[in-house]
C-alpha cells in the first residue's frame, strides 16, 4: 500500500529486514547442538555415568548398580500373590499383585518370617490408594517406592535391598 503526500507522490512502506530472523534461527540451532554435545559427552552434568547414582530420585536412591553388587551376597524372598478389590469407582475390578524381596542372604531367614506382616503392609498400602492412581501411566514407580520404603521399615534397617514386581495386573 502507498501513502501519498499533499504533492501526490507515492512513498513505499520498507520492509523489515529477515537478517535477525536468520541469525536468530541459526544462533539457536548452534546452541542447541553444542549443548547436546556437552551433554552427552559428559562435559556437563547428566551424561556421564559417574553422575548417574547420584541424579536417582529419593525412591531409587537406595538401589545399587548391578555390576556393583556382589551376587553372591543376594537372596530373592517371594511375597506370595495377592488379590486385592478395587472399589467400585474403579475401571477393573481387582489388583492382581506379585512381589519378590530382595535381600542380603544373611537375613533371607529373618524376612521370611515377617512375609505376614509384609503382606498386610502391602496390602493395606494398595487397598487405601485411589483406583485412579493406579491406572496412570507413572503409578507404578511410585507405589514400588512406596512399598520399600514401609517393607524396609517392618523388616528393619538394611534387610531389604529392593522390592521386584513381578506382576501387577488390573482386571
């Protein structure tokens, strides 16, 4: 479009320059490489493996490294399946759950003896959470987390290593 003057002559708008535009784009591009690379290389925190035990969230924290671990040190103590009713705002029905302990061999004995009350700790734990909850997509991580962190207190300090879900299954 073109502006006139009182004398009749056309003067045309400028357009504005694409130049910032440009370096704008390639600025950002450069910056987004060269921080992937710094990254992934380890020269920032987050690529390197050193740095990976301690980036764990609190629940994962107390997890050690397999090829850390001694094997031979490590005893599994199957939790014996349960079955627990969802409520009836539920989408399924019931919570078909089965869990193995892991712990060091000298306390597999001992353990073993608490399976009861390990048990009624988890079966309470999962019979008091929303049915919601448990079907979103990250619902899992959390409730493993939940579960060790009141295992280990019935089982006492260092006895349980980890807890294994071996099935977790709505119907």
């Amino acid at each position: 479009m073109a502006e006139t003057t009182a004398e009749g002559e056309g003067i045309e708008e400028k357009k504005p320059s694409k130049l910032p535009l440009i370096l704008g784009i390639v600025l950002a591009l450069a910056g987004g490489g060269g921080g992937f690379f710094a990254v992934s290389s380890g020269l920032l925190g987050g690529g390197g493996q050193a740095d990976h035990a301690e980036s764990l969230p609190e629940e994962d924290a107390h997890m050690v490294p397999v090829e850390n671990a001694p094997l031979a040190d490590i005893a599994f103590v199957e939790v014996p399946k349960m079955l627990i009713s969802l409520g009836p705002s539920a989408q399924a029905d019931h919570l078909q759950f089965r869990a193995s302990l892991e712990v060091p061999k000298q306390y597999a004995p001992e353990v073993e003896g608490l399976l009861p009350r390990v048990q009624d700790v988890m079966n309470s734990y999962l019979r008091a959470l929303d049915p919601a909850m448990l079907e979103q997509p990250g619902a899992l991580v959390k409730l493993r987390g939940q579960m060790l962190r009141r295992v280990s207190m019935v089982a006492g300090e260092g006895r349980i290593r980890d807890l294994l879900v071996l099935e977790f299954v709505l119907n």
